[in-house]
C-alpha cells in the first residue's frame, strides 16, 4: 500500500494537531483534522469582541527554531509566513516586596538591571546563561526523542546527564548557586508558571526556560499568537488537508486494541492511525474505552497531579498605556503564600500575583485606533470543591483590577468599554481541560520523560499523542516537538519514510541565534 492511500485522523486542530497534519501530510499521508469548536487553534487562538482581539491562550513565542523547521519540512518559511516582532524589553517584573526588573535580551543591559538590585548577583548572570547554554546542548536530544520505558532513562548518555540535571533539586535551589535575591531567583523562575507548577517544586532541569527567553528572544507575533495557528491552518489547506471544524469526536473506534477511525457526531471517519491532540486526561477518558486503559483507568488520571488554573481577564480599553511595558508581571508580596494559595491550599489569594500583557504598544491591530486590548491573568488553583466561580468571580475580579494599580494601571475600571471573563470553569466547560488545568498534568519528576503518556500511546494500537499532556509537556516550542516525535513514530509504524529529516537540527548555537534574531 502506497503513503497516498494512508489515512490518518488528528483530533483537535490545536498547535500540536496542527503541526502533526503538515508533516503527515509532507509525507504523503492523506490527514483529515477534526475540531469541535468553530475555528482552528484550540488555546492558541484569538478571538474578536467589540472590535477588540485577543489571545485566549499563549501571548508570546518563544524559541521559533522548532516551528521554523516544521514550517520548512512542510515548504514553507515561519519568517515569512508569520511576521514577528522581538521584544526589548521582554517584560517587566514589579515585586510586591520592592524593586523591578526591565528583562532584556541585550546581557550587558541585563546585568546592569540585575545590578540595580543586587550588584553581587549581576556578576553571576553570565555564568547562569553559560551553564544552562551547556544544560541545553547535552539535553535537547533527548527533548527530540522519545521517552517510552524505563530503559531510556536508564540509557549511559542519559545517566551521564544526571549531575547537570540534578533532578533532585527544586528550580529555586538551583537558582541559589547563582543569585541570593529572591527576587532576581523569581526573576528566572516565574517561567516555572508556564508549566503551572511553583518554582519551589518545578524540577531544576527547568532554569532553561529562562535561559531561552535571554538567549534567542521573546516574539510578538503580529496580530497575536493566534496568527501562528491561522497560517499554520492555511498551510495545512493548501496542503490538501482535510479540516472539518463544529464536528466533536466522540470516540476513537477500535478494531480489538487496533485504532481504525474516530466516530464523530456527524459520521464515522475510517483511518490507519490516529493522533489525538485534544487535552490528555479529558479525551482518553471519553474516547478510549476504559477496558484498553489499564495504566491510564479514569481512577489513575483523577489521582495525577495537575496544574494551577487560570483566571482570565480580557480588557478592552479606552486610550493607551504607553508607559506599561507589552508584558508586566506582578509578582505578590507574599508569593509563596500565593503559591501555596493555589497548589496545596486551593483557595483564592487574598495577595494574588498577575500578568498583564498591554499588546497595543507593539501592535496597533488588536484594538480601534486610540484603544487598547488589555489580556490580565492571575494563576489559580484549578477547580475544587472549595472554589465556587459562580460565587467568587465578581470579588475576585475586583482583587485583581485592584492589583493592575501596582503596574501603572490604577484607573483601568473607568476605561472599561468591553470585557470577558474566563475562569476554571470554563476552561474545563469550553475547552474540555480536566478540572479547568491550562498546563496539563504538572511536570514533576513522578510525571515526566516516559512517566508522561507516551507519544506513541502505550495503551493501544495507532494512536499517537501530540500536545501537552505527553512527552515532552506543555508550551509552544514542546509542544511542536511533540508533534515532529509522534509523527515521526507513527510513519515508522505505517512503513512510510518521512519525507523531512531533522536528524541535523541538534543544536547548532551560532545559527540558530542568526536566524531566529532575523525574525522581526
């Protein structure tokens, strides 16, 4: 059977459905994506109301190397495709406790800024980017491949990783070896809230979150994050991608342990293999039977230890603020009580910490002429019994509206001209995330490289898993990696040789800051 006559579904039209359809279908894979909602995206997606736009999910991109390949295996170019822009400043971080500091990719800037508070941290910065530039280097093959047993960690090269990675250490005690200010430490660390997890108990492995926003940049993409997923959503198209949107599946149908096709509410799709991209815990749960999960039952999937929440604020604004940095981060007086607050506790924070993006400055189009799209996310706890939305959501907006006066903002309410509010809730209601969790499973050692759902689901037969809740976890860059590993699998399984080749893109420092600099 020629690759031509190879069928493959890909439920979810998400970031990593998407990206797995272009490389299938750069191999000759006949792909038909199925999305419930009425547009392509998923989380990474932007919406219109009252002339306003905004992101629903990711506001920034980071580290476009991964894409960028995806985007040539497929023949494309990302730089031209989606016009970026680099920030500098990257963002601002304002301390509850005092003090702030103006990010930037520019280190001697960098340095000076960490100087300002704390003159005898600054001197360690360039030691931070040159061990976690060697972190990267040694780590990342292992990034691009997958974890599937035991046996790959047990690997020599793996082993041999294990005092650079010190697993053992918490994000913040790795940070120690090199800045005594806490402040500076969350500095480096909030980044651990990209995979809802506290920097307290994120393993350390992760400080090259950081280093890779202050070694290849932090990028708007013009129009937002959701122009990623539109080109990426044409290209698919013209790549003869069949994409049927207001369809949900409601089931991946088996042959036996052999997936053969999804059934949706509208008709039964027949396909060699299957890539499910929606959410993890959520869709195995309704679309695998329960009888082909021994490892994955619903009763382990409620046990897993998932991410915070979100609460979202989307602002539509009279006037400009011209004087608050594209992304502010407000860290609370109190942060780990605000950690705590969310992760153990699971009560609202009376302190709570925000972030704010004030896209406007650097991109006109995502509000009418003379206005502005205000994002504001406060991370919270993901839905409990002790958190009641329907309840809690009015004084908890008004906490943080009262919180954006500490950025500069404090006469937002009377600008008010259009707003959305999304919570827990209805991240778990709309977007099918289990209990309301916008980063997936947390990512603790007990839930990380082949203790995550395998990208080659370990459970049946062709199905794969490309986004967050699998290897290698949540965010954009691994997310798409996610999508070159199980694709790449699923073609080894159905005889077809990928017709894109990433074996070279081990890292390449030089070259890849050339290029990725290059995209403004």
């Amino acid at each position: 059977m020629s690759s031509m006559q190879k069928r493959v579904v890909v439920v979810g039209a998400g970031p990593g459905g998407l990206a797995s359809a272009m490389l299938l279908a750069a191999s000759g894979v006949d792909v038909t994506v199925v999305e419930k909602r009425g547009h392509a995206g998923g989380r990474t997606s932007t919406f219109e109301q009252d002339g306003f736009r905004f992101d629903y999910g990711p506001t920034f991109f980071l580290y476009p190397r991964v894409l960028s390949e995806i985007f040539s295996a497929a023949g494309y170019s990302l730089n031209r495709e989606v016009p970026m822009v680099r920030l500098d400043p990257q963002y601002r971080l304002m301390f509850g406790t005092g003090g702030e500091l103006l990010a930037t990719g520019d280190h001697d800037r960098m340095e000076a800024a960490i100087a300002k508070l704390c003159p005898a941290d600054a001197k360690n910065f360039q030691n931070f980017m040159r061990d976690n530039r060697n972190k990267l280097q040694r780590f990342l093959p292992f990034l691009e491949s997958p974890f599937e047993s035991w046996r790959d960690l047990a690997k020599p090269e793996m082993l041999k990783l294990l005092p650079i990675l010190a697993p053992w250490k918490s994000l913040d005690q790795e940070l120690r070896q090199y800045f005594s200010d806490e402040r500076i430490r969350l500095g480096f660390s909030f980044q651990s809230k990209y995979l809802g997890m506290s920097p307290f108990r994120c393993p350390g492995l992760f400080s090259i979150l950081s280093f890779l926003e202050y070694e290849y940049g932090v990028f708007h993409p013009v129009g937002g994050c959701g122009a990623v997923t539109r080109a990426m959503a044409r290209i698919c198209e013209e790549m003869g991608v069949t994409i049927l949107l207001n369809e949900d599946v409601e089931a991946i149908c088996f042959e036996g342990r052999k997936a053969n096709g999804v059934r949706t509410e509208k008709r039964t799709i027949q396909a060699d293999s299957v890539v499910m991209n929606a959410e993890f815990a959520e869709a195995a749960k309704r679309m695998i039977p329960q009888h082909l999960r021994s490892r994955w039952t619903d009763e382990n999937i409620e046990k897993k230890d998932h991410s915070c929440s979100t609460f979202m604020l989307y602002l539509g604004v009279d006037g400009l603020y011209d004087n608050v940095s594209h992304h502010t981060i407000y860290l609370a007086k109190d942060y780990r009580g605000n950690l705590h607050d969310i992760e153990k506790g699971h009560t609202l924070s009376a302190d709570p910490s925000i972030y704010v993006q004030n896209a406007s400055v650097s991109d006109e189009s995502l509000a009418p002429k003379g206005m502005s799209s205000l994002y504001v996310l406060a991370p919270v706890t993901h839905s409990c019994n002790a958190v009641d939305w329907k309840r809690d959501v009015a004084p908890f907006r008004e906490r943080v509206l009262d919180q954006m006066a500490n950025i500069g903002m404090g006469d937002v309410r009377k600008r008010i001209r259009s707003e959305r509010i999304l919570t827990p809730a209805n991240w778990a209601a709309e977007f099918a995330l289990h209990k309301g969790s916008t980063f997936s499973m947390a990512h603790s050692l007990r839930q990380m490289l082949h203790l995550r759902p395998h990208n080659r689901f370990e459970e049946t037969e062709g199905v794969y898993l490309a986004g967050g809740g699998t290897h290698p976890g949540s965010g954009l860059p691994v997310i798409f990696e996610s999508a070159r590993i199980s694709s790449k699998l699923l073609l080894d399984d159905l005889g077809i040789k990928p017709a894109w080749n990433f074996t070279q893109s081990a890292f390449d420092q030089s070259h890849l800051r050339d290029r990725d600099l290059a995209v403004q």
